[in-house]
C-alpha cells in the first residue's frame, strides 16, 4: 500500500473550467492507492451523498460549465462542512466506472474518506 502524497483535487482532471474537463491520465495509475487529497466538499444535488469538487457549493448535475467532482461513498463529516473551506481528505483512490446500492453512478471515489485537516479560515 503505497503512499502518493497529497494532492488538489485539480491535479486529477485536465482542462479544469472548461468544457473539455476530463480525468487526468493519473487517475487510473493513482486507482487503488492511499492519498490525500485537497478539495472543497459539497452535498450531492439529491441530497444523497457527499462530493469533493473544485469550486464553493458546486453541484456537477446543474453547473453550466462541467465541474472537477470525486464521489465519497460513506463519508460522513462530524458537521457540515463550510463550503468555501478546502478540507485535506484521505482515503483510497478509484476510477472506473462503478453504481452504487442507492443507483448513483461514478467514475472517480475517494473511499473511505475521513478529514485529515482543513484550510485556514
């Protein structure tokens, strides 16, 4: 189990902003291991689950431009988290394309998420 180091959610996609967003190469290399990453967390549109994304509040089903987003099955933060303040989330990186018992679809999970730290105020 090796250790990749800490990263922003950013460095897994390419063309960040953009329509052309897309996962970065890295994400299927990175796919199975422990790392952290740096992101905002936000709720899922349906209420349903948690999302890493790159921008305060975002929500990847109504955005008008695709938002950088990462599942996290199971995630539970002791509080709501501020929307506008990145947290440093561990767990272990999967890519590929997997439903989950609720039918949500992904293609990018941070499992077993839990908060290692978060930005300044």
């Amino acid at each position: 189990m090796s250790d990749a180091g800490s990263l922003m959610l950013e460095d897994l996609f390419d063309d960040v902003g953009t329509e052309r967003l897309a996962y970065a190469p890295r994400c299927q290399t990175l796919s199975g291991g422990w790392l952290q990453v740096d992101a905002l967390v936000a709720r899922s549109h349906d209420g349903t689950r948690w999302l890493a994304v790159d921008q305060p509040g975002a929500c990847p089903d109504c955005a008008a431009v695709p938002v950088a987003a990462m599942d996290l099955p199971g995630f539970a933060p002791p509080e709501s988290p501020n929307p506008d303040r990145r947290l440093r989330l561990r767990g272990r990186l999967a890519y590929g394309f997997a439903v989950d018992d609720l039918g949500n679809a992904s293609y990018l999970r941070l499992e077993n998420a839990e908060i290692v730290a978060a930005s300044a105020p």
